[in-house]
C-alpha cells in the first residue's frame, strides 16, 4: 500500500445531496469491502467516512505537493 493519499471528485449526489457536493475533491479510504462491492468509502461533508456507489465519484491522481495542499484544506475546515 502506498502511503499517498486517495482522491474522488464527486459527479453525482442524488439521495445524499447533504452528506455530498457535486464537484467536490474526497479523500478516499481504502477499504477492501467497498472494492468488492463496486462501493467507495469516503469522508463525507460530516467528516465522517461512509460508503457510496462508485458511480458517484471519479477517482483523481494528484502529485504530492498538491496532494498536501489539499489534505491541509479539507482537514482545516
């Protein structure tokens, strides 16, 4: 396992339109369950991380430094 982070851009909120914004960068937990279950577990709005449909989300790659720059911008707020 990598120790870089993981990352999804959210494309579809219908049903969890409070727990998730449509076009907002995730951080994205692994989860060996979720894979198996085409399912993605990510922390949502409440800071808490849950499953959601991976058709929900567009998994993004992102360089190291940016990757930082926004684990400190999602972890600050």
């Amino acid at each position: 396992m990598s120790d870089s982070k993981k990352f999804a851009v959210c494309v579809k909120n219908d049903g969890y339109e409070v727990s998730l914004q449509l076009r907002k960068v995730y951080e994205v937990l692994d989860d060996d369950f979720a894979d198996q279950h085409m399912m993605i577990r990510v922390i949502d709005e409440t800071g808490e991380d849950y499953l959601f449909s991976q058709k929900y989300f567009v998994r993004v790659e992102l360089p190291e430094p940016s990757e930082q720059t926004l684990l400190a911008l999602i972890h600050s707020g």
